[in-house]
C-alpha cells in the first residue's frame, strides 16, 4: 500500500504540473457536457426555414399555408414565384425545404378530381428535413381530409359516417422511454458518456505513453518495486477518482437536475457510470500495450472512441447491421454501457436483468492484469523511437 500511495502522489505531481490533464478530465468534458444539453435544451428544433410556391393563390391555398406555418418545428420565411427560385434557396441553405401548391388545386379539390401537392426537403440536413417532412405531409393529409369530409357532408353523410370514412382505424401513440421526443434525452444519455469515455481513453494511452517516451518508466516500476500491478494501480487510481467525479456530476446533471427518464434511480446509474470508466480505463492499458508509440496509441484511442458513437446503437440499431459488425460492437465499452442505460433507466428492470454486459465491463476493467507481464517486459526493454 505504501508504493501504491507514493506511486499515486506522483501522479498528482505530474497530474498538476501539465495543464493537458487539467483540460483532457475537467475543463473539456465540462464544457462537452454543457455545450449539448443546452444546444438541445428545447428538446426538439423549432421555426425551421421553409419555404412556399403558391401557385393558386385562393382563400383555400392561402388558410393551408397559415396552418403549415402553425406547426411547432416549421416557419415559412419566404414565399417563391416559381419552382426554380425555391431550388436555388434550397441550394444555398436558406431554407430547408419548400411546399409547392400548382395552379388548379383548389378546383380540383372542390370537384374531388384528385389534386397533387410537393414538397421538397433537403435530407443533407437528415433531422430537420425529417421534421419539416412530417409536418408537410400531416398539413396535406389534414387538407385532402378536410375536402373529402365537405364531399360526404354535402351527400348527407353523418359526421359518425365520414369519419369513420376518412380514419376507419384510429391510431393511439404512446412512445416509450421518451414521450416528449426530446432529442436531448434520445442523444445525450449515450453521447455525454462516450464523450467521457473517450477522454479515459486518451488520458490512459497519454499517461502511460509519456512514461515510455520520457525514459521514466523504470523509475516508476522501481517505486513499485517492480511489481507492475501495483505501478497500474497507483497510476491509474488518481485518474479514476477525477473521472468518477465527472462521471457523478454528469449523472446527477442528466436524471436530478434535468430530470431526464431514470426509473432505476440514480445510484443504479452511478454503478454503471463506475463500471463505464473502469472498463474505458482497462481498454486505455491494452491499447498503449499493443501500440507502445505515443503517437500511434492516442490515434487509436481517438479512433475506437469515435467509432463507438456509431457501433453502440444509439443512432443506428445494432441488429440491422452486418453480423460481422454486430460481433465487433461487442468490443466496445459503450455498447454495453448503451444496454444497461436501455434496462435500467428507461426500462426500469435491475442490473441483473442485463448481468452480460456488466461481465462485459468487468471484462474490459481486468484486461490490465491480463496485460500486465506483457507490459512489464514493455516499459523494461522498449526504446521509443519518434
């Protein structure tokens, strides 16, 4: 115990005395943490630009795009003469996209002579050309609904009769985990925690890897007389109470004070936060392991950090992916944090309901005392080349 605690007062030293630790565990992952809550902090996008091509120009035209321009997500900002000029501003990102309504519409619609609307979005945008999407295609059926309901009126149908007519099957929504389509509770419950597994990442492959570069590997191991568990433990101890301490306020910020879904409770997801810098921790070891080069380890390590936002599911479902790519998901730390975040917080179910991927973490956590004679025989005989 007594090599470990000097072990780790060296660490502070040389934790204090360069200011990249100070940025890499505190002052990057703060502002990581702010900046995206608060750039979704409306939950969804609102007043989204689009655009307007009425060529009819009646009462009836004119009160379809006052409805258009009440939905929440979506602002007509400017109304275009023709097709052409709505293009060239969908080209050049004033709008997002644009409604086009031909001549002759509101006629056909009185004479039930079937007319036809568009409505162009620009899916380089994929969020808001899906929101503007939807609101153009509710606004339109809502129309065609509206004039076919006048029709069966006019016939002396019943109001029961229409629209029984028009929704033969009413449909009732209830989406689950995220009633609010918050984009916020959809993103940052997976993305914040990548983000700070990536940063255990690097600081890992960084701390160990300076060791190598600086020639003071041997004085380490010689504090730990030569024992290099006892080297990783006390180097690595220090880091993992300032990341803890991220990890806990991030916990608390997103399910005390944002109040984001967290039916387990938040001490459930503290446990999992623990095993998440754990486990990124272990992974850091192997990588500066097998890629001594100071280099060549922090550029795998920001590699493998990066790719886990698009292997953890959070964006993309797993099981639609190549199987090949469904194994290889597996070896990522926020693939199974992703899980456990899935049973407990929105689920509600206890960890034992998901204990393979809590082994999975646990897996990554111990990869060091697997590593360690090969890392020994590492910092012992290995000369840095630049």
């Amino acid at each position: 115990m007594r090599s470990i605690f000097h072990i780790a007062i060296r660490e502070i030293r040389i934790m204090i005395s360069r200011p990249i630790y100070g940025f890499a565990m505190v002052l990057a992952p703060l502002f990581c943490f702010y900046f995206l809550t608060s750039l979704m902090g409306s939950g969804l996008p609102t007043e989204l630009p689009l655009g307007l091509v009425d060529n009819d120009g009646t009462s009836t035209t004119r009160s379809l795009a006052r409805n258009l321009d009440a939905f929440q997500q979506t602002s007509i900002v400017q109304q275009y003469a023709n097709v052409s000029e709505a293009r060239s501003a969908l080209q050049e990102g004033d709008i997002y996209g644009f409604y086009y309504i031909p001549k002759g519409t509101t006629r056909k619609a009185q004479r039930q002579e079937i007319p036809t609307v568009s409505f162009y979005s620009n899916y380089s945008y994929l969020v808001a050309a899906s929101l503007l999407y939807r609101d153009m295609r509710m606004v339109s059926e809502l129309a065609g609904g509206a004039a076919t309901r006048s029709v069966l009126y006019a016939k002396g149908a019943t109001e029961g009769q229409a629209m029984a007519y028009l929704q033969p099957i009413v449909i009732d929504t209830h989406p689950i985990g995220n009633p609010w389509l918050n984009y916020a509770v959809y993103l940052c419950n997976t993305l914040l925690p990548g983000i700070l597994s990536l940063f255990v990442f690097m600081v890992t492959v960084y701390s160990i890897g300076t060791e190598v570069k600086r020639g003071t590997a041997r004085r380490w191991l010689t504090l730990a007389q030569g024992n290099i568990h006892r080297a990783l433990v006390g180097k690595l101890l220090p880091q993992f109470l300032v990341f803890l301490l991220m990890g806990m306020l991030l916990t608390v910020y997103l399910y005390g004070y944002l109040h984001f879904p967290c039916r387990c409770g938040i001490p459930t997801m503290l446990l999992v936060m623990v095993l998440l810098i754990m486990a990124s921790q272990g992974l850091g070891v192997l990588m500066i392991t097998f890629l001594p080069t100071l280099r060549l380890g922090l550029s795998f390590a920001s590699l493998w950090g990066v790719l886990s936002f698009s292997l953890s599911g959070m964006s993309f479902p797993v099981m639609a992916m190549h199987p090949l790519l469904q194994g290889v998901s597996l070896l990522f730390p926020l693939r199974h944090y992703f899980l456990l975040y899935v049973n407990c917080a929105l689920h509600g179910y206890p960890l034992s309901n998901a204990l393979p991927y809590v082994i999975g973490l646990l897996c990554f956590a111990l990869l060091p005392v697997v590593l360690a004679g090969r890392l020994r025989v590492l910092l012992l005989t290995y000369k840095y080349v630049p």
